[in-house]
C-alpha cells in the first residue's frame, strides 16, 4: 500500500489550518501553501494560537508545541508539494478554481500521490473530471473544529482506485481519525442530515415559533446536542450554510431541504455568523466566539411574587414536581383526585396550579379503563372548575401536551394557560417546555420561566404545537438517519459515527432511537405527521424502515 510521510494542505483558512494541525500532531511533515505572504502568516497564526492553546489547558507541554510546529512548512508557492505524497486542497468552494488547482497539482507532485479534496459541497466526481488522473482523487472531509472532531468522510468517486481509498482511511486511523468511506452524494452523510434539521430549525424562527436563545436551548440541553442550531449555523457561517444547503436540495428536491428564504437574506445583509461578527447572534469582534448583546437580547424578567402552587394528580411526575416546587421554595398543595370537588377547592389561594395526571395510557384493552377515567377527570369539568376555584390572578398548566387552547377556552382564562412538556435530563442538563397559546399573556410566560428555572430546569418557551421544539426537530432527524439507512448510502455503524464524531453528538442517531425506543420515535413521527407544526411533512413522515424495526422488535444497532 502506498506510504503517506509528507502532506501537503493548499488553503489555510480556517479548516485549512486545522487539517495542518492534525496532520502535524498524528507526526507528518506537513507543506501549507496559501497565495499570499498576508494569507500564509494568517494560517500560521490560527495554528500558534490553537496549539498555544492546548499548551495552556495542560495538554501539550512546550517541547512537545515546539515539534509539531516543526514538522510544518508554510509557504506560497506551489511547488514546494513536489514531495508532497498526499495533497489536501481547502480552497473556496468554486468548482473553477478547484480544478485550476488540481490541474497545477498534476503538474508538480508524483505520479502516485494522492489528490483530497476537503469540499463540503462540490461533487468530488466533478473535481476529478477536471483533473488528468481522477483514479488518485478522493474527498477528505473534516469537521469544524478539525483539531477536535475526529470524523473524516472519506469520498470516493466511480472511478477512485481502491489502493488510494485504502491509503486515505490508514492515513486517518494514523493520525487519531474516524474515517467513513462513502459515495459521492451532496452533502456526504453527515451535512445531509445536518441541513435537514437546520431547514425546520430556520422554519421555527422565521415562523415565530420560539427565539434563537430558546432554540439554541432546546437542542443542546433538551436534546444534549453540543451546539443549538443557531449557535452551529454562526460558527460554520452562514455563506457555507446557504451553499451547502442549496446544493443538497439540488439533489434531493425535497421540501426538506428547500433553502431557507430567511437565511438567504442573512447572507445578503453580510450576517456570515462568527466570522463577520454578525449572525443569529452578535459577537464581540469578527471571528470571536463571544456572544454579546443585540436589540434581540431577552430582558431579565422582574421576579414574580408567586409563592403557592397546586399540583393535580398521582403518578411518578406528579410526586416528582411537587418535589422540586418545594426544594424550589415554594408552598405546595397536592390534590390527588381532581374529582373530589372539596379536594379541588383547597387550591383557592394559589398562583399557578399544575396539572400533571398520567398521560392517557395506550388503549390496550386492559388500560382503556383507566384511559377513560383520564379523559373524565382531565375533561371539561375539571377545567372548568379550575377556573371558578382558582384566583383570578392564577395560572394554569397541564402536562398533557398540545391542550393550551382548550384548557384556555374551558377554563375561561385563556391568557393565563400554558403546556408544560417536562424532559428527561440529558448529559447537558434537562429542559421544560412551555407551550402557548396565542392568548397567552407574556406575565404568564415570565411567571412560568421564573418557575421552570427555580425547580433546577431550563426554559424553552414555544408555541403549544405538535413536538413543541426538542420533538419536532429531533425526531424527525432521526427518521432521516433511518431515512438514509434505507437509501443504502450508509450503514448504521457508519451514520453513527458521522454524527458522534463530526457533529459531535452524545452518542450517533441509531443508538439515541434504541435508547429512546424506536416504537416512541415512531409514535411521535406519526403524531408530528398528524398534527400541525408547520414543518415540511415529508420530514415529519416515518420511514417504512423504522416501522419495521418496531413491528420486528429489532434494534437498531446490537
Ligand atoms: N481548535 C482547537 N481546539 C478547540 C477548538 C478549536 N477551534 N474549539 C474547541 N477546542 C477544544 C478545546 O480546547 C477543548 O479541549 P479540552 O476539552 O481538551 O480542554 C475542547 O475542544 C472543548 O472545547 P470547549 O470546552 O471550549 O467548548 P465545548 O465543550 O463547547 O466544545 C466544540 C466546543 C468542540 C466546538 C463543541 O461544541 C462541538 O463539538 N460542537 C459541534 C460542532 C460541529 O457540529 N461541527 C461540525 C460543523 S459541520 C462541518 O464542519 C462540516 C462542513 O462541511 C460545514
């Protein structure tokens, strides 16, 4: 098999600088080419300052800083790749100069090094059809931060020499990588599925759906995803964003991944994300990672003076709030059967009643009595007596979901009524979302925030919709990864690699539905199908596979 010793990395922006870094530190000589002096000392300043940076956090010693610094040759001229037995190319994403690049290159280097291409959205078929030898031209496609994410997509043409793929994957194994070998498709695996759920995600914010923050909030704590999609979309910047997702709805037509008209005019009003110090959020200068403050910033809401709280019901979440309301400090009284009218009236001086009866069990045959005893006792006499029993000032909420609206019109104070949707905890803490109505005031929001955050949770407040957030966007994509399992693309163990290590999920999407149990997956994909988000609804509908995997009882991974 061919031996990779020298590599050479034309184009040293960002990624271009951190594909350096992680050839340097896995122990290859490295030659980084860029066009200008000015270009060059900016990618030598990017790997200082990330390696300066390991050096401070403990996990590099200086001699140790010294040497790969050593290994790396910067330089503007071309031919310094003669030596070169792989070349990376991280140019801008123009298909013309990818081949002008590629065509210098068939010129200077070895007839058997490697020609990678690190493009996230340019077919590699296409960069090779420009070149003189396509069988030595693969895709290498690493992740942002290149020094810390450890997936490379490793793209391979029709035409790609089996001893070049097989060199590439070793290479990537050397060096610390995760390489997963997949065809030429726009998007590869994992940015088809990321720009699936960024399409619904710009879809919430353009229809009003919940805030940036709370967004942000919902996926990263509520799905124990790294980064909400606000906070990814700035730091891939916007540009790369609208570019990469165009060209995977070239491909795919689907209304999934129409391009977003909101992110179109981020990018002609110059908001880049991170690096034009401008995006969904501000930061402190063009290409800092700090978040500042904009007209879009929420207030620090004035603290309420609720002091007493009703919960309603029995069951593990019932026992579970009242818990936590008191730890919260609060004052809490149980009413434990909502039918006994007397019981209901204890709540007379309370600020907000919380309804958290055991959801509706699933109608088999043994639980539809209990079933129809939850409709009765969370019916219309409930609600309405609620409303007569309860202070004129108080709030009232349900943990059954998507009930805002009715509870609003049955109680008869439709603006003081929101949806409670309690999540489990994730390794980023755990997330309660709050579902309104169009009548719902903004007190009543800020009461609930104020709530929420004192029994230890984080806030995310929505509209009272099918899925709320955290269901609606991570649902459906995982329907996609099985979506894209079904297609043949890719396998399981693959899929799953591509968004632990590339996007740097807890764990990859096959593993999350076996952990969440694919029949729930499904139940709320059919229920997401059924009710109204406002999201394209061939992103919302099961695939045929994941229907399988539950009428088999099969898991997903073993
Ligand atoms: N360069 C080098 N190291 C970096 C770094 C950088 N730019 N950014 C963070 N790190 C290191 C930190 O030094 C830290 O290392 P230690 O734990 O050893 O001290 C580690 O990464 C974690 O960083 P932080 O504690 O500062 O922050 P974090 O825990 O929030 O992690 C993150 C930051 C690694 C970026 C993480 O949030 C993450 O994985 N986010 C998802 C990013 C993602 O999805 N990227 C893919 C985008 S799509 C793409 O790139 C493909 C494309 O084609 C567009």
């Amino acid at each position: 098999m061919r031996e990779i010793g020298t590599v050479g990395v034309i184009g040293l922006g960002t990624m271009g600088a951190g594909i350096v870094e992680v050839f340097a530190r896995g122990g290859l000589r490295v030659v980084g080419v860029e066009t200008t002096q000015e270009l060059a000392d900016r990618g030598r300043a990017i790997l200082q300052a990330s390696t300066d940076r390991a050096v401070k956090k403990g996990r590099l010693d200086e001699d140790g800083q010294a040497e790969i610094l050593g290994r790396v040759t910067i330089t503007t001229r071309m031919a310094d790749l003669a030596d070169a037995d792989l070349v990376v190319e991280a140019v801008p994403e123009i298909l013309d100069l990818k081949h002008r690049v590629f065509g210098q290159l068939d010129d200077i280097v070895g007839e058997d090094a490697v020609l990678a291409s690190n493009t996230s959205s340019l077919s590699i078929t296409s960069i090779a059809a420009g070149t003189r030898h396509p069988a030595r031209v693969v895709g290498m496609h690493f992740f942002n931060p290149a020094p810390v994410l450890k997936l490379v997509e490793v793209i391979t043409t029709l035409r790609t020499d089996e001893d070049v793929t097989a060199a590439v994957v070793a290479l990537a194994g050397r060096i610390g990588k995760k390489p997963v070998v997949v065809g030429d498709r726009a998007g590869f695996v994992a940015n088809y599925l990321l720009f699936g759920y960024f399409v619904s995600a710009l879809k919430m914010l353009e229809q009003g759906h919940v805030s940036r923050e709370d967004l942000d909030t919902a996926m990263r704590v509520g799905a124990g995803l790294p980064m909400g999609p606000c906070t990814l979309m700035d730091l891939v910047g916007l540009d790369v964003c609208h570019h990469i997702g165009e060209v995977i709805y070239a491909h795919s037509r689907s209304p999934m991944h129409a391009p977003s008209t909101l992110l179109e005019r981020m990018v002609t009003a110059g908001l880049l994300g991170r690096k034009s110090g401008r995006g969904f959020y501000t930061y402190a200068a063009p290409g800092s990672g700090q978040v500042v403050e904009d007209e879009q910033t929420p207030s620090t809401a004035a603290a309420t003076d609720l002091s007493a709280v009703g919960v309603v019901g029995t069951g593990e979440l019932a026992d579970e709030l009242v818990s936590r309301l008191q730890d919260g400090g609060y004052a809490v009284t149980r009413v434990e059967d909502p039918a006994d009218r007397a019981e209901l009236a204890r709540l007379a001086d309370v600020g907000l009643v919380v309804e958290a009866q055991a959801p509706a069990p699933p109608p088999g045959e043994e639980e539809l009595a209990d079933a129809q005893a939850w409709v009765e006792a969370t019916g219309e006499d409930l609600w309405e007596a609620l409303g007569e029993v309860v202070g004129p000032g108080a709030v009232l909420t349900t943990v059954n979901p998507e009930a805002a609206v009715a509870v609003g019109a049955l109680s008869g104070r439709p603006e003081q009524v929101a949806v409670l949707q309690v999540h489990a905890p994730t390794g980023n803490g755990q997330v309660v979302e709050i579902g309104r109505s169009s009548a719902t005031d903004d007190a009543t929001v800020a009461l609930l925030r104020e709530v929420v955050t004192r029994i230890g949770a984080e806030p995310v407040v929505c509209r009272d919709r099918s899925g709320m957030v955290v269901d609606a966007l991570l649902v459906p994509h995982l329907n996609d990864a099985v979506r894209m399992l079904d297609e043949g693309y890719a396998g399981v163990a693959d899929i799953d690699t591509a968004l632990q290590h590339g996007l740097g999920y807890p764990t990859g999407p096959f593993a999350m539905i076996d952990q969440i149990g694919a029949d729930e997956v499904l139940a709320v994909c059919e229920e997401l199908s059924a009710g109204g988000t406002g999201l394209p609804a061939d992103a919302l509908r099961p695939s045929p596979l994941l229907l399988e995997h539950v009428l088999l009882d099969r898991p997903f991974t073993s």
